[in-house]
C-alpha cells in the first residue's frame, strides 16, 4: 500500500468517535470514507459535525453490511456496542478488511479465540484503541525498566475509578439514541431499553483493560492466574443501579509479578492529576515509581540506594511531541492508537497493541468477572500465542 491513504469505515457513531474526529482528519495517511450507525440520526449527526470541522463529507448507513459492500474501504474502525463488535470485527477480518475495536476487546474467552483465528486466519491488522498505555510517564517507566533502573519489579498496582454522576444507561428503542441521566425512573420506562453500560456495571472489572494495559507495558509477559473480589451487584452510590460499585482484581504474570488492578463507575471518587479516573504505581526492587494520587499529590519516585522519596516532574502529555498530538483526548494519547494502525497497514507491521496483547488484557477481566460471581476463586489464564502446544 505504498503512497496510498488507507480508506477507513466507522461502525458506530457514538461520543467516542466524535471524540477523536480531529485525530482522524490530521492523519495525513487516513481517509474517511463513510460511517454507518443503527440510528441513522446519529449517524446524520455525526457526518454534519465531521464536515462542519474537517471540511469532507462522509456517506451514512445505517447497516455494517451495506457500507462495506458500496464502498471501496481497506480498514474499520468498530466503536460501537463492545458486546457486538467481536463478530463484525471477525467478520470483516475474513472480508479482507483491517480491523481496530475499541476496548474491551471481549467479553467472553470464546470471542478471545474467535480475534486470534481471524487474524491468524486472514493476516489482517487488528489492533486494540488502548490509549492509556501510550503516556508519557508510562512511556517513561517502560524505559526506566527495560535499562534495569526498577530491578525486579515485584508488584503492579493500578484503578480506574471513573465516577459520573449520569451515564448513558438507558437507550429509546425508537431512535436508538442513549440518555445520560441519573433519573431512577427510566429504569421502569418502556420506552427504553438498557444500554451495555448498565448492564456492564455489574462487573466493572471488565473494564479492566484500561489499567492492565499500560502495567503490562512495562512489566512484560502475560497474567497467568486472577482473583477477584467486589461488593454486592447493587450500587450504594448510584440508587437502582445494578452494579458493583469497586471490584479488585489481584493476578500474577509469567515475570513473577504480583498485580493489583481496581475498577468502579458507580460512586463517588476523586480524580487524580492529569490521568482523572486513572492511577498506578510499580514497586522493583531498585526503585518504586507512582503515579499522583490526587489532584494535590504529585508523582514520585522511591531509591532504594539512598532510601529517598523524590518528587517527579513526568507528565501524560509528551512535551517534544507535535501540537495536534498534545491537543488529542487523554492526554494526547487517543493520536497513536490511530497512528501505530495506519503505520501497520501501510508498512505492514504488526500494530503495539496486537491482537495477542488485546486479548492477553481482555482475558484476565473476563475470567476476573467470573472469578468475583464465584466468590473469589483462583483461575487459569489461557495462553493465546500457544493454544495446543505442550
């Protein structure tokens, strides 16, 4: 695909593709084409905006099937319903079309497996859009420790305690548009359906992913064991929700390092600085690093040398990077996903966060899940990258 722009099809049009409109019109190699939406209003909405900012026009469909059979498209990106993109992703991979989800990769081991046949099946891009691996600071510490600064890093700690006090739970079964509202009643609306948010909610550690990821970076290797525990499926901070309002998560990986990962949307918590709902820490037996704990910490860093705590000046935004990249979502970091998997296609390599990656982050939340339902049993971690081998 040498000297050619990859010609690119959103499935979903929901606030997290108008979120990142800007970086796909500053990808000097990307085009969209067109996007289609079960809603065909929010897909109207959305091509109004993208042309009113980007100057193109899109085409809208409100069918997968059809976008792909009209246009001449050589990627997707799927962010739509998590629990439905696996199928049309594999879909779409035995089509011959590259393929980014958004995550959670998956929701069931099954679908793990299905991600990791198509590729290996068609030898499709797939990538995973995992931001948060790509700060700064993360960035910084995966160097640190692949120079041996940390040593042997002996625990992993992270959360993703993200509260709103409204998300789109709910969804109007005429117009297929979500409502962001904290009003209890809609729960007992019929015109309204539960979005997979709320669903969703009853095991939060699903969205483990997004803290697993950027440890994993660091540390290497894969988790082979999870646990899980969490409180009752019933929320005290969000009245009538049906959600655990914290799940933790604690696992091991094959580099003989223990993890720690928290995960709850439904009550109240304050943010952290610069990384909002996001915080991790990584403790090795030269030296221990943490990011800030709150909006009036600062991160730092521990020397077992000189036994000394030393404030840190890392920051999620990369300061040598271009200005449309510090201005993207998250701290700059919602342009590589985007960029790594044009770069994959047009040079044909394989994407960071590969389908092995995405999978060896999904599988530990899902089994974690299943770990908390069980009352904490320990489980096995399949290994994706050797399925039959002794």
């Amino acid at each position: 695909m040498a000297n050619k722009k990859v010609r690119m099809g959103l499935v979903g049009t929901s606030a997290r593709c108008h979120a990142l409109m800007t970086c796909y019109y500053l990808n000097p190699d990307l085009e969209i084409v067109a996007c289609c939406d079960t809603a065909m209003g929010k897909a109207e909405n959305f091509i109004g905006i993208y042309q009113s900012i980007c100057g193109q026009t899109l085409r809208a469909y409100t069918s997968y099937e059809e976008m792909i059979k009209k246009e001449k498209l050589d990627a997707l990106l799927i962010a739509c319903d998590p629990d439905v993109q696996v199928d049309i992703a594999v879909d779409a991979m035995h089509k011959g079309l590259h393929v980014m989800t958004e995550v959670p990769a998956a929701f069931s081991i099954e679908q793990c497996e299905k991600l990791v046949d198509a590729v290996e099946a068609t030898g499709c891009k797939y990538q995973l859009a995992e931001q948060a691996r790509y700060w700064k600071f993360i960035r910084d510490w995966k160097a640190m420790a692949e120079a041996g600064e940390l040593g042997h890093i002996i625990f992993a700690d992270g959360e993703y305690l993200h509260y709103e006090p409204a998300w789109d739970n709910f969804v109007n079964r005429k117009t297929g548009h979500t409502v962001v509202t904290s009003d209890p009643t809609y729960f007992a609306n019929p015109e309204f359906r539960h979005s997979w948010r709320n669903w969703l909610w009853r095991n939060p550690i699903f969205y483990l992913p997004h803290t697993l990821s950027p440890l994993l970076s660091v540390t290497g290797g894969r988790i082979t064991k999870v646990s899980c525990m969490g409180v009752q499926p019933l929320s005290y901070g969000t009245p009538g929700l049906n959600a655990r309002d914290i799940q933790n998560a604690i696992m091991y990986n094959d580099q003989d390092t223990v993890f720690s990962v928290r995960t709850g949307y439904s009550s109240p918590y304050g943010s952290k600085a610069q990384t909002g709902a996001h915080w991790y820490q990584l403790k090795g037996t030269k030296k221990s690093v943490e990011w800030a704990r709150s909006t009036i910490d600062t991160p730092k860093m521990f020397d077992a040398e000189t036994k000394d705590w030393t404030a840190m000046e890392w920051t999620c935004h990369d300061p040598d990077a271009p200005d449309y990249i510090q201005k993207a979502a998250h701290g700059g970091t919602d342009y590589y996903p985007i960029h790594y998997f044009v770069d994959a296609i047009l040079n044909d390599k394989t994407p960071p966060m590969d389908v092995y990656k995405a999978v060896e982050t999904a599988a530990p939340a899902i089994l974690a899940a299943q770990s908390c339902e069980m009352g904490g049993t320990l489980l096995e971690v399949p290994d994706f990258r050797n399925r039959g081998k002794k």
